[in-house]
C-alpha cells in the first residue's frame, strides 16, 4: 500500500518498514563477521584513518544474492512499492553535505548513496543525521535498482513508482540549497 501526498505517491511507514526488515534479514542470514563490520562502521571515529571501513564490501554481493532469495517471489505490487521505498531513500540523501564526504561523479554518488542504503537502517539514519559516518567512495550500484530489475526481468518493464522524484544525483533540490 502507498500514500498519496499531494497526488504524488509516497512509502507508506509498512513498505518502509518491509523494506528495512528485509535489508536487516538479508544480513542476518550472513552471520556475525559482517554484522560486526557493521556495527564498526556506526561506532568509528570518522576523524580517523580509514582502515577497516572497506572490508563490508567483500560481504555486499553476498548481502544481495540473499536479499534476492528473500524477495525472489514478490509480485509486480511489491517490487514497485519496495523501489519506491529505495527512491525515496536515495532522493532524501541526495545532499551537497553528503556528496562532500562520498565524493564521486553524479553515477559515483549515486552508487554511494546506494551503499548507504544497502548497509541497513542504523547506517542509513547515522549518516542522515551526520554525514561524516559515511564511508568515502564506498559504492554499491546494484542497491539503487534492486528492485527495479527484477520487475523488468518478470513483468517486461521498470516499476513505475508514480513518486514524481528522481534517484539520480543532484535531483533533490533542497538537499543543493545553499
């Protein structure tokens, strides 16, 4: 189910909450190692060197095969409404005080929002709140369309999220006011 707001629609809080239970179950099933990568990532001092931020990555493609085992039979309803959840996401932190610490082109930040995204909800509201938590360059494509290429692949076409906001980089205006 979605909101409507102003015509446009919008996460309703279940699809969000969905979504961020289905990131957090995809980890789980991964085991200890990579949840206390995780959790480091929440507790480093971001002033400090940048040993050990990157060893998450090893774990991301594992981190998505078993997200799409567990969203491997969703209908076209459920897709759409869980990419919409990772738009709104990405749109939200698609911000000049984000940028400024994932650096990247506009396909680079991207990616790297997306990384923030794929890393669960902890990470993803530490780095809402302050952006230095974030991990420079850290990049995960894959995140920002996951869900929209299994609906292509099974309903021959991308989800049409009816948001009227964009994922892309620089698309959210306030997030670039000066």
């Amino acid at each position: 189910m979605t909101d409507l707001v102003d015509g446009l629609r919008v996460p309703s809080v279940e699809d969000e909450a969905r979504f961020w239970a289905l990131v957090e179950a995809a980890w789980e099933r991964l085991g200890d190692e990579p949840a206390a990568l995780r959790r480091a990532l929440l507790t480093r001092n971001p002033e400090a060197d940048d040993e050990g931020v990157y060893a998450i990555d090893a774990w991301l493609d594992r981190f998505l095969d078993s997200l799409r085992q567990l969203t491997a039979g969703l209908s076209s309803q459920e897709l759409t409404d869980l990419d919409r959840v990772v738009e709104r996401k990405l749109h939200d932190i698609d911000r000049a005080d984000v940028h400024e610490v994932t650096d990247g082109s506009d396909d680079g930040f991207l990616y790297c929002r997306g990384h923030i995204v794929a890393l669960g909800r902890g990470f993803y509201e530490a780095v809402t709140a302050d952006p230095t938590v974030a991990v420079p360059d850290g990049e995960c494509e894959a995140m920002c369309y996951f869900f929209a290429h299994p609906h292509e692949e099974r309903f021959g076409g991308w989800p049409d999220t009816g948001s009227g906001i964009s994922r892309e980089s620089g698309s959210n205006p306030t997030g670039w006011s000066a």
